[in-house]
C-alpha cells in the first residue's frame, strides 16, 4: 500500500513516528468525516509489520488541514503522555516557512498580539492589546529569500494559538498564499496554503537523545520557486 500522497516518514522508533505530511490530510477527525491522518498511520504500520489487531497512535499536536510539514505521532500511550508535556511545556523548538505576497515591514522581527478564536466561523483575530479572553500570540520571522512577486519567510512561535501564524503574518499585511481565509486574494489550485511545518527540535520522551527534524519542501505550486533556499 503506497501512503507516499498522505505521508513521507521522516522518523520512526518504537515510541514515535514523525511524518512529512502532505496539505490536504487531517490531522484530527472533523465534520467531514474524512480520514485523518492517525489512521493513516495505523495503516501503514500495519501494512510494515504484518500486525493485526489495534494499533495506537497518539496525535501529538496539530496541523491545519491545508498546511503539510512534520507531525509527531506517538506509538504507545507512555510516548504521547511524554510528549504532550514536552510541547505543553514549550520545550520543543518549531521552525515553519511560508510564502506571503506582500514583503514584510522589516527583513526581520518579532510579532505580539493578543488572539480571540471565533468558533462560528473558525477564524482566529488578532488584537494589539488585551481583550476579553483573549490569548497573547508571539512568535519570530525573517525573510529568507524573494521570487517574483512571492517572498519566503522562515517563521518560530514561541506560543501555539489557533491559525496563530496564519493570523499574525495577516495582521502584519503579508497573508499567506492561498489563504483566503485570512486575506489572501485567491486559492491554490490544490486548496493548501504555503505553510510547512519545516523542523522540530526535541528531547526524545524515552531515549533522551536530542531530536532534530527538517521536511522537504511539497514539490508542486509556488513552492518549486524556492527550493533553491532548501
């Protein structure tokens, strides 16, 4: 069974495996009842090693549907409690990279607001002082490399809010190619957007050993006019 247009596998051990994964894929069930990306993976594990009968694999962490890079699922219930702290304790490193149409204000700089989720309408806004229940926002961005009209930043938040950088980088007059939603002028013909989940850095939850992750970058769209910065 081929999963090469779900998933890449990047790594894999007996407590995770960490995957590349394509725009498109669930990572958590919806609505829509499609397929989601842990069963997926249940699939292919059970497809590798002949294994019948339940299989677990834990979500770590989310991706936006229409945003492909790395994704942390664990193997066993001891991985994903472990790794669930080490995210809720902010002890990982993430670096993602996106394609915006408008250059930044500045090459390089930090990005701080207060964010307020809408529910209904699966928006989250962006605030430059508190309101209610709102969530403080931050994260670090520099550009790395321009193509024609389209410029590649290469984005580190150092919280983790709903569409977080997909809101920010908004707010800031750059939205992400192919996102509509947050003001972009048109589609990508696949329905992404150009935002990949580029690296992780972690403790191993079980070897202690340092982790340290980096995704290809999707072949297809805008994203061939930046390879070169890979």
């Amino acid at each position: 069974m081929d999963f090469s247009d779900k998933f890449e596998v990047v790594f894999e051990d007996n407590h995770l495996v960490i995957v590349n994964k394509r725009s498109g894929i669930l990572v958590q069930g919806d609505e829509t009842g499609d397929k989601a990306l842990p069963d997926y993976i249940k699939d292919y594990l059970r497809v590798k090693y002949n294994k019948p009968g339940n299989i677990f694999a834990g979500v770590v962490h989310r991706l936006d549907r229409p945003v492909s890079g790395l994704v942390v699922i664990a193997k066993t219930s001891k991985a994903l409690e472990r790794m669930n702290e080490i995210f809720r304790e902010r002890k990982v490193e993430k670096v993602y990279w996106a394609i915006v149409g408008n250059k930044p204000p500045e090459l390089s700089g930090k990005l701080v607001h207060w964010m307020k989720k809408d529910g209904k309408v699966n928006v989250s806004r962006t605030y430059d002082n508190q309101i209610k229940d709102s969530l403080r926002a931050e994260l670090d961005y520099q550009m790395v490399g321009k193509s024609g009209e389209l410029y590649l930043l290469e984005v580190n938040p150092h919280t983790g809010r709903h569409h977080q950088i997909r809101s920010q980088l908004s707010s800031m007059g750059c939205p992400i190619k192919g996102d509509v939603k947050y003001g972009f002028s048109e589609k990508n013909g696949d329905h992404s957007i150009c935002l990949h989940a580029r690296r992780l850095k972690f403790i191993h939850p079980v070897k202690k050993e340092p982790i340290e992750l980096i995704a290809d970058l999707p072949g297809s769209g805008a994203w061939g006019k930046f390879k070169m910065f890979e």
